[in-house]
C-alpha cells in the first residue's frame, strides 16, 4: 500500500512538473515570438523638391529607417541622384543612418525600370515600383485576355528583378488595368515571382476598409509594399489644405483599423508609406520641412493607435 501510494505520489508530483515547466515554456514561447510592428518608409516627395541634404535628416524623425525617392513630377529626388553623384548619395544616406528602400518612377513606364533597378541597388535598395498600363474598365474575358498580355510582357522584366536582387512593385493605379482587386489577383497567379508583387495603393482602392483588408489578405506574401493613403476629397483639384490633406490617415474618412489588423493578420513584411499627393505636384505638401515631418508623425500615431486595437 505504500508503495502505491508513494508511486502515486512521485506521478502527481512529476505531472504537476511537467505542467509547470509546460507552462513556463509557453511564456517562454510567447514572450520570444516578436511583436509584430509596422515598418514605415518616408516617402521623399512629401517634402517636394527639397534638396536630400534636407529630407535625409527627417526620415528617422518619423520612425522610419528607410526612404523612397521619387522621380517628377511627384519628386526629384530621382533627378537629384543624376545631379549629385551615386557616391555622394550614399555618402548621404550613411551620414543620415537611412537605408535606400524604393524607387516610386512612372516616367519611364512599367517596360522602362530596368536602368532603375540597377540604380536603386546600387543605392543599397530592394525596389522600384511603377504603374502599369491601361485601359481600365474592362471586364470579363477583355480583362482576362489584357492581364494575360501584360503578364508576358513582363516576364523579361521579372527576371532581370530576379537577377538583380529587387523587387518590382506594381501600383493600383487608378487609370490603369491592375486597377481591381480582381485584375491584381490575375497578375500575381500569372507570374508567380517573389521579385513582383503589388505596391498596393489606399487612395485607388474602393475606399471601404473591410474590403481593403479582405484584399490584404488574400495578396498574402504578394503585397510588398503598402500606401497608407486614402481618397478623401481626392487630389486632383486645388482644395483648401485642411480638405487636402484629409488623404492622410487620421484626417480622412477611412477607418484604418481594418486594413491594420489585415497587415498583421499576414505578418506583413513590406514597408508602408504614409502618404497623399499636393496639387500641384512636386511641391511639399506643407508650408516647412519640419511641419512636413510633424504631419507624417500625426498619422503614425493614428496608425499605432489602430495597431493597438488590432
């Protein structure tokens, strides 16, 4: 009888260990697995044409490590590179502590990015990122038919990404094919390439954030990069600047907090980009750099507060 009882013993005894040590391991667990975070990139052309030796010093202001230059009309900091030196940029962005992240250039077109891709790695960046082309509208077997087109066009293009180390990304352009989240999901199952992937656009998408972040998700892997950017009174006419920008998260309309718990959802690695377009475009989207910096940071506080509540 003893030794059944002490046999008893030594197996409550041993489970509650186990139990114990069970549980510490998923503390453990929990408290090593990292939390997941939005990784912001700082769009140059918020700060128009100011020279980089401006802008650089304002990118880890906002919380972000990396920048994206942009080409005109949107930017220059594209022309800046041509007019100051590859070396003397990098010389630039190791002084600031900022890392080349992307190229956004719709001025040499989709079929045109090739010189760019070389441009931006050797600037130590993963992306250059364009729009594609038209028409939009179109459905059905039309629409099947163009993305079809489109995505043979650019196999040569994804293949040169693929040897250079960088990504493609595709922008939803409004006035373009890819311009639905169906013609988006086409392109990507058409050409199953890591090295392109969508640079998915807030403003061009239909401005409803459960089918925003519905679409988050079913892209997957294939979002590579993310505008926080969202329509409200839109950017093509000149509008009083409260109105204008109110294409910022937090000043518009659009509830974020869909789109953000989307993001983590897919433990989104890209980048995203708090971003709108002045009219006209190329100049900075307040009157000073360092209320330009201010507003960025306006939304990201909206952003982290969304995140939160993820």
């Amino acid at each position: 009888m003893r030794g059944e009882l002490q046999t008893r013993r030594d197996f409550i005894t041993g489970a509650t260990a186990l139990a114990a040590g069970a549980t510490l391991a998923g503390v453990a667990t929990a408290e090593s697995k990292p939390k997941f975070r939005l990784k912001y990139i700082v769009g140059a052309a918020m700060y128009g044409t100011k020279p980089l030796a401006e802008i650089l010093p304002e990118v880890r202001k906002t919380g972000a490590e990396a920048v994206e230059f942009w080409a005109r009309p949107h930017g220059n900091q594209r022309e800046q590179v041509d007019k100051l030196g590859v070396e003397a940029v990098r010389d630039l962005l190791k002084k600031n502590r900022v890392r080349m992240g992307s190229l956004t250039c719709f001025k040499y077109g989709i079929f045109g990015m090739q010189p760019e891709m070389k441009l931006v790695k050797s600037l130590g960046g993963d992306m250059v990122i364009c729009n594609s082309v038209g028409p939009r509208g179109l459905k059905g077997d039309a629409l099947k038919s163009a993305v079809k087109s489109l995505a043979e066009k650019l196999k040569p293009h994804v293949a040169r990404a693929e040897e250079l180390g960088v990504i493609l990304g595709v922008e939803n352009h409004g006035g373009t094919i890819i311009n639905s989240p169906e013609s988006q999901l086409m392109l990507m199952d058409l050409v199953p390439s890591s090295h392109l992937g969508m640079a998915l656009a807030g403003y061009h998408m239909p401005q409803n954030p459960d089918l925003i972040g519905r679409h988050i998700q079913r892209l997957g892997k294939r979002l590579v990069h993310f505008q926080a950017w969202e329509h409200g009174m839109g950017c093509s006419k000149k509008l009083p600047k409260a109105q204008e920008l109110m294409q910022l998260p937090g000043r518009g309309p659009l509830d974020f907090r869909p789109i953000v718990k989307a993001l983590k959802a897919i433990n989104f690695g890209g980048r995203v980009e708090i971003f709108m377009h002045p009219v006209p475009r190329g100049i900075p989207i307040l009157e000073t750099t360092a209320k330009v910096t201010a507003e960025i940071n306006r939304s990201r506080a909206y952003l982290e507060k969304c995140l939160v509540q993820a």
